[in-house]
C-alpha cells in the first residue's frame, strides 16, 4: 500500500460509511499449469474460459440490481441493493491472465468472488449466460456460481 495523497476531510467523515464507490479487481491464470510466480495472487482454472460468454453474463450484472443471489449469508446488511456501474475482462500474458474488474457503488460480503465464480461457471460452459439474469430475478444464493478463491481478490480503487 502507498499513500500518494493526503487531504483534510471533515471531522464526520467515515472511510467506511463515504464510499461513493469502489472498485475490485479478480485475478485468473487461465492455463493448464498454473504459474509458481503467481500462486499466491491469482486462482488457477485450467480448463479454457471463453471470454465472449463471460462478458455477455457480466452485462446482465450492470445497473441497480437486488444481488441477493450474488452475496455470503454471513452478510449482515440491511439491504442487498447494488449499483454496478462496469464489469470489465480482459486478458494479459498471452491470454493466459484473465481480470475481471467490477466497479460500483458498493459490495456485499463476498459478493465480488460470487461474481467470479459465477462468470468462471459461464465461461467454462456449465453455466448460460442468460442463466445470470435468472440467478438474480430468483435471490437465491444456491443458484449461483461457488465462491472464486480470495487470493484472486484485489482492492483497486476507493472513491470518495
């Protein structure tokens, strides 16, 4: 962590409760072996992901949505209403690293990772993307994708 900037806030203000939104960053090595040198901060999916599949899932995912379906029942919000302004993936390394970038007003607890797996369950083939926009009509957390692993987790970006 590197602090590039400081500032003066209000005497009220709450690092947790200002947030106008964040963003995550979820990190794939999408290969048949995985690579020692990122073990630790990427998860490992050996079998092909079809991207174009992944992105059209995601799109189901952007706007105002109850995201019921898409956090841990250790969740201990009031609400589960989101706002995803852009999911975003991309590849680098020869296409063998694959990010998926969620940027929006808040997340639930596990939420980002719930979205992982379930883009990585559509990606692989055993998931529609259509079926995305059934899993988040029905909040039901049992229909989604499992929980993407947390050392692909990263904290991009805190916007206040």
């Amino acid at each position: 962590i590197v602090v590039t900037n400081a500032e003066e806030v209000e005497e009220r203000f709450h690092s947790q409760y200002n947030v106008v939104s964040k963003k995550y960053a979820y990190r794939i090595w999408n290969s048949k072996y995985h690579n020692p040198f990122l073990r630790k901060y990427t998860a490992h999916i050996h079998e092909p992901l079809n991207l174009d599949l992944m992105k059209s899932a995601a799109a189901y995912l952007i706007g105002e949505h109850d995201f019921t379906s898409f956090h841990s029942t250790r969740s201990q919000k009031k609400s589960s209403l989101r706002t995803i302004y852009s999911i975003s993936i991309k590849t680098r390394t020869k296409g063998q690293l694959v990010e998926i970038t969620c940027h929006g007003n808040g997340f639930l607890h596990n939420m980002v990772r719930i979205i992982a797996g379930t883009l990585i369950e559509v990606g692989t083939g055993r998931m529609t993307p259509e079926y995305v926009k059934e899993i988040l009509e029905n909040k039901d957390r049992t229909l989604a994708g499992p929980t993407a692993p947390s050392k692909g987790l990263f904290l991009q970006e805190i916007e206040y």
